[in-house]
C-alpha cells in the first residue's frame, strides 16, 4: 500500500504580500505618469535625431559586423577570381580602394556613435558642465574630462 505525498495545507496569503487597493492605485498613477513622461518626450525628438538613432542602432548590431566581414570577403574574393580567369583585377593585392571604403566607413561610424553620446551627456545634465561632480560622472562612466589649459582659454578670450 502506497501512501500519498503529504501536501501542505494551502496557507492563506499574508496581507504584508497584497497589496491594499490605495497601493494598487498609487503605483496605477506611477506608471501612467512614467508612460506620459516618456510620450512627451518621444514627441521632443527631432527627425533627423530619430533616423540617427536607427543607423546607430544598426551600427550596434552584431550582424553590422558580421555584414562589414562579409562584405571584405567577397571583395577579395571578387579580386581572386578575377586574376584566376585572367581578367584585370578591379583592386589589387595590397586594396587601396577597399582600405578606403572601410575607413570612410569606420569614420563615420565613429562620427555617428559620437553625436549619440552628446545628447545622453545633455539629458544627464553634464554636457559642458565641470566641476567635481562631472569629473566624479567622467570617472564613473571611464572617460577622461576634457579641461583645456588655463592659458589656452585665456589666450583666445
């Protein structure tokens, strides 16, 4: 004869864990306000800032580096075969024009993921701030605070 598994007994839920209806209505409110803040702001950002945001975005991507990869492969490759059939190659061995591409690609990439950096520095209230806290926030966050030098600034003033 099998006995059963003893199961507890179903405790009834502690009142500390529920929350009261008030509760339930003052986090309704928290989160209506929040959803509000991010709508208004969402209407604050410009065209040209969402369409920048996209191509970052897709800069971020792993498959943006696996499509650079890629790409660069079958450049050569392109080259390779080319010489094999006897034809002329359209960028040599040592691929100046590739070199060129991936450069202006790398530039402006690094131009795009830059200008993204401003504004989140703008909206954390640093931008062009100094001072101990924003030197505290450029230590934090790893960066190295840009201070020209005292005669720098006096000499253009």
């Amino acid at each position: 004869m099998r006995s059963k598994p003893a199961v507890p007994p179903a405790s009834p839920p502690d009142a500390r864990d529920t929350p009261s209806e008030s509760e339930r209505d003052q986090i309704s409110q928290n989160i209506e306000a929040v959803l509000e803040f991010y709508a208004r702001e969402e209407q604050k950002i410009s065209r040209s800032q969402r369409i920048l945001e996209r191509i970052s975005h897709f800069f971020g991507q792993p498959a943006f580096l696996g499509f650079i990869l890629l790409f660069v492969a079958l450049w050569m490759l392109a080259n390779a075969v080319m010489r094999q059939f006897g034809m002329a190659e359209f960028d040599p061995a040592p691929f100046f024009w590739l070199q060129g591409i991936v450069g202006l690609g790398a530039l402006l990439t690094a131009t795009v993921v830059l200008d993204q950096a401003e504004p989140a520095r703008q909206a954390r209230g640093t931008a062009g701030a100094s001072g101990p806290e924003s030197d505290a926030i450029d230590r934090a966050e790893g960066r190295q605070a840009y201070r020209p030098a005292g005669r720098v600034e006096a000499r253009f003033a």
